[in-house]
C-alpha cells in the first residue's frame, strides 16, 4: 500500500495506531486471538517487565562484585538468577561503562532490546534517526540526550541483533556509599540502561520524587 492510498484518521489514533487496531479487530473476529490473552499480554510488558527489572540486575551488580562477574561473564544468567528470562532476552550481553568506556546500544536495521530487563523500546529507539546516527556521530545523539562525555572517553556501539541484546551496566553515581540495593535501583533509569543516559545522582533522584 502506498502512503496516498491509506485513508486519513482525523479522531486521535496516528496511522499505525488505526492499522494495528483494525488488525488486532479482525484476527479477534477471525477466533484467531483471544482478547483476553490479548490484554493480559499487554498488561505484562506494560507493568510487569520493564526497566524496573534491568534496574534491579544493575544495583545488585553494584553491591555484589560477584554478582557483577557473572553478568559480565554470562549476563542471560545471572538475568535469569534475579528471575528475569523470556523472549528477546535469551542471548544477553552486559557491557559495562567505566572512566575509560562509554557504552550505547542501538538496533541498526529495526528495534531489537532486551524485553525481559527493559520492556518495550522507547520509541525513538525504533526512529531511523536514532538508528543511523547512533553509529555515524555516537556522541553528537549522546549530547542531545544530555551526556557530555570526557572527550578521551572512547564510546563503544553496540549493535543488537536477533541474536544478541545488550544492557549497559552504568556507572554506579558518587555519594551513594550508604544507599541500600533497593535505593540505588531507584537511581538507574532506563535511558541509562540503553547508554544514553547516566544513572542519576542520589540529590536529583531526591528531586524528581518531590
Ligand atoms: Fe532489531
């Protein structure tokens, strides 16, 4: 179908939105799905696996040197030992950020990402903007995200495939000695997870909740 034959949607859903739903209308019509199935499907990448998850694996990594060895060494793992497995994350690397190495994650030909530790891509993940430059200009994408990196620092791009999905394992933040496992958690957003972000320091954190 060509962009001229597809038919104007003028009542809120964009394009894409209106062509998943009349899929998603019809194979329920068809008794191909089952809407409950459906929504229960739904409910699990919306609330139950998300970054949530990959930000326990990254504090856990950070209090646990042993911990962390193994996610380095064989990250499906040492995912799998916090209870975090399923699709798109059967083949997990964690590349971790140091004073030396910065580290981002793209997927050049579509969206692939590590579900079971950060959910469903952003969608700017999914932008062919993202795509391309995350490779030609790293740190040009990574100063509009907000990150200036040490001009020595070498960054590293990782491209996912249908084989492998990566996790950034972020640098733990300054000051944060005395925060237990579950506050240091709290610290490691998503974007920092993708390396497009750093995990945030303990006083914006503090910030952002109020
Ligand atoms: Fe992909």
């Amino acid at each position: 179908m060509t962009q001229e034959k597809l038919p104007h949607h003028s009542h809120g859903l964009s394009e894409i939105e209106q062509r998943v739903k009349n899929l998603e209308n019809l194979l329920v019509e068809k008794g191909l799905v089952n809407p409950q199935a459906m929504d229960e499907l739904v409910d699990t990448y919306e609330h139950r696996v998300g970054p949530q998850n990959g930000a326990r694996v990254v504090a856990r990594a950070w209090v646990d040197p042993e911990y962390r060895q193994r996610l380095l060494s064989s990250a499906t793992d040492a995912i799998m030992e916090m209870g975090y497995k399923g699709r798109q994350g059967e083949h997990m690397q964690a590349v971790e950020n140091t004073d030396e190495v910065h580290n981002m994650v793209v997927c050049t030909l579509c969206s692939c990402y590590p579900w079971p530790v950060l959910g469903l891509p952003p969608t700017w993940y999914k932008a062919s903007s993202y795509r391309a430059r995350a490779v030609s200009e790293p740190r040009a994408v990574l100063a509009e995200f907000g990150v200036e990196l040490d001009p020595q620092k070498e960054v590293r791009v990782w491209d996912s495939t249908s084989e492998i999905r990566y996790l950034v394992l972020p640098q733990r933040p300054e000051n944060t000695e005395n925060l237990s496992e579950e506050q240091l958690a709290d610290l490691v957003n998503r974007d920092s997870m993708i390396g497009v972000a750093l995990a945030d320091s303990p006083e914006i954190n503090q910030k952002e909740r109020k």
